[in-house]
C-alpha cells in the first residue's frame, strides 16, 4: 500500500500549481499583441464666426512658440509685408475666423563665431488636422551668450520670404 506523507502532498501540489502557472504564462506569451499606437491628436484651434467665401482663402498667424517677443513682433510684421506682397489674406484679429491657422515654432542656437535659426511653420485646417509644414534654417552672425542677439532683420526677413513664398505656391498647387 502506497502512503504519502504531508510533505509530498504539499510538494506534489505545489508542482502542479507551478506548472499551471507556467502553462497559463506561456499560453499569454505565445499570442503576442502589436504595441497600441501612440495618439497624434492635434488639439483644434478655435474658430469662431464664419468665413467670407468672398474673401476667399485666408491664413490667421497664432503666436510663435519659442523665440522671445521682440523678435516674434518684427517677425509678425515682415510676414504681414510679404504675406502682401505675395497676394496672401491674413486674418490680424485674435479669434478671428480663418481657412487655415498657422502655428510657428522657432529656436535660435549659436556659438561666439556662428549661428542657426531653426523654422517650422504648420498650417492646421479647421479640425486643427495639419495639412502642410513648412521648415526651414537661416544662418546668423556669432553671439556669445544667447544666441537671439544674433537673430538680426535681414534673418527674419529671410524666413518670412522663403515662408510666404512655399505658402503661395501651396495655395497655388
């Protein structure tokens, strides 16, 4: 006659409890799951009013993210004077309604000798989907310290130029 012992029966069961787990954690394992996407939700700007069709398309410039004010502000104007030039509507009134928004984001870096002005303009429609990104680099003259003291208006200009003339020929596509 066979007899177990208290201490098999609880070494024979803590076996069988192991297998099952490593049996349940194999069985997780072999059906592998493609990692969940990462959200690109862009957030929509708000868009208020309607839209004159008469007006036809209009692009409204939100503030620029990343270079200081004084800079921003001059920046503002020489794409207002080119947007002009080149035929483009921008809606100036904050909130105002518009076809696309364009968000800008600008950073400066520098050594004493040289310099690097880094662009990136996005047009969002008005879901706030993007619809074109426009970038782009413009040398500067050396700075030491912070490298916006480099940034001079023959930069800026530049940037507001070769801006204004990819969103023309984008409208025009």
């Amino acid at each position: 006659m066979l007899t177990f012992s208290r201490q098999n029966s609880f070494s024979t069961l803590r076996s069988i409890i192991c297998l099952l787990l490593l049996g349940g954690l194999a069985a997780c394992q072999s059906a592998q799951q493609p990692p969940s996407p990462i959200s690109t939700t862009v957030t929509a700007p708000s868009i208020s009013g309607q839209i004159d069709q008469e007006e036809g398309v209009t692009l409204a410039f939100e503030p620029f993210t990343g270079a200081p004010g004084n800079i921003s502000d001059e920046l503002s104007e020489l794409i207002g004077a080119e947007a002009r030039k080149q035929g483009i509507t921008l809606v100036r009134r904050v909130g105002a309604a518009a076809t696309y928004r364009v968000n800008g984001y600008l950073a400066a870096t520098g050594q004493p000798s040289n310099g690097t002005v880094f662009y990136v303009f996005d047009i969002v429609d008005g879901s706030g989907r993007r619809v074109k990104r426009i970038s782009g680099t413009e040398d500067t003259g050396g700075a030491s310290g912070d490298p916006w003291q480099a940034v001079g208006s023959g930069t800026l200009s530049r940037i507001a130029n070769r801006s204004m003339v990819e969103i023309k020929a984008w409208l025009n596509r």
